[in-house]
C-alpha cells in the first residue's frame, strides 16, 4: 500500500508544480513545462512498481498527462497554433535529448569513472523503445491538440472546458499508450501480457486525466497583465461558439 499512497503524493506535487510553473511564469512557463516534462516523462518509463492486487505499471504516466494539460491549457487561453508550437517544441527536446545523449554514451569512459553505467541503463534505452516514444509523443500530441479544437467548435462554454479536455486526451492518450506499446513491445511478449500492459497503462491516464481536470480549471482562471487582451479574445470567441 506504500506505493499507493505515496504516488497520491506523487501526483498531488506534480500537479501543484505545473500550477506553479504556470503561475510564475505563464506562457512560457507553459513552453518550458513541455520542454522538462517530456524528457522527464521517458527517463521515469524505465523505473517499473508494483501497485495494490499485483498491478505492475512504469512510472512517466504523472508527467505524460501533464503534457496534455499544458497543450490543452495553450489551445483554451492562446489558440491551436500555440499549442501546436509547443508539441513540435516537446518533440525536438525529446529527440534532441535522445540524439546527445545516445552519443554521450559512445564516449569510452575513463577507468575510475561511475557514471557510465548509470547513464546506460537510463539512456542506452534500443532505438525500437526511442522510436517508440518519439513517434507515440508526435502523433498523440498533434491529434490532441486538433481534438480539442474540433470538440470545442461544439462545447465551446467556459463551463465545457471538462469536456474538451478530457474527450481530446483520453482519445489522444489512449493513441500514444496503443503506438508505444505495439512499437515497443509487440513481439516481446505473448498477446495476454501486451495487452495487460496497454490496458493498465491506458486506464492509469484515464483516472490522471479526469484528476487534473479541476487543475485545468484553476491555471484557466490565472491572469497576467501582458496577456490581458489576447485572453479575453480567446474568451469572447469561445462563448461566440457555444
């Protein structure tokens, strides 16, 4: 039960630091929340727990649904391009990390050194699980943000916010578990324990994202004065759609 309520902790500190990357910093706050997390989200991958009733899952899933929270956030207050810059913006740190890091490692370290082995077991990740989560991250991210705008054309309210958030990421999420999984996975193990793990992924996304909805309520309400007029055009065109 440790793992259970400590990841209750878990969740609760990374949702109360995105509020507060956002507070501090806004919009950029956003872009540089997107930037850390996606690099952050497929080092934890590599680390798995064992949760209540033998539920095995890796860790990232916290940090992958915040993702969609700072893309959804972007696409609410500052339009679909903005969103759509920051997932190209997550994309290149992903791969920009992945490409150093991978040469970091050719590197013949010297006799003394201790590190080696602890970047390879973090970093030396086979190109098929990099390939993996590249590709999942691109794809899901893309689909979420044009879903969003897509549901939003018909739940436009400010009270509909849940319903634009939570149908374009637990689509879009569900999309990135099914690509990583299949890429990374397929082959690897029989059809009982790859579905087992798709679906013990997906449904960890599922309850994150329906958890971060009010924190997706409360960084909508946050003002700043030299983004003022932008939000409430954003505002007025959303209670015009509705």
């Amino acid at each position: 039960m440790f793992n259970l309520w400590w990841g209750v902790l878990f969740v609760l500190v990374n949702f109360a630091l995105f509020l507060l990357c956002y507070r501090l910093f806004g919009k950029k706050g956003l872009y540089a929340w997107v930037g850390v997390a996606t690099v952050i989200a497929n080092i934890q991958v590599a680390k798995t727990i064992e949760m209540p009733f033998g539920i095995v899952m890796t860790l990232g899933n916290t940090m992958y649904v915040t993702l969609y929270m700072a893309s959804d956030l972007l696409n609410e207050k500052y339009g679909r391009a903005e969103a759509r810059t920051a997932v190209w913006f997550g994309f290149f740190t992903l791969l920009m990390t992945t490409v150093i890091m991978q040469m970091v490692l050719i590197f013949e370290p010297q006799e003394t050194d201790i590190a080696q082995s602890s970047l390879q077991t973090l970093f030396g990740l086979l190109p098929r699980l990099a390939l993996g989560s590249l590709t999942a991250y691109f794809i899901s991210q893309l689909l979420d943000v044009r879903l969003y705008s897509w549901i939003r054309s018909y739940y436009g309210s400010s009270r509909q916010l849940w319903i634009r958030s939570n149908g374009s990421t637990m689509v879009s999420s569900f999309v990135d578990t099914l690509i990583f999984c299949t890429i990374a996975f397929a082959g690897m193990y029989d059809w009982g324990i790859w579905l087992e793990i798709l679906l013990t992924t997906y449904i960890v996304k599922f309850i994150l994202t329906a958890a971060g909805t009010p924190i997706l309520y409360l960084a909508r309400s946050f003002t700043f004065a030299d983004e003022q007029p932008l939000i409430e055009k954003r505002t007025d065109s959303g209670r015009n759609s509705a």
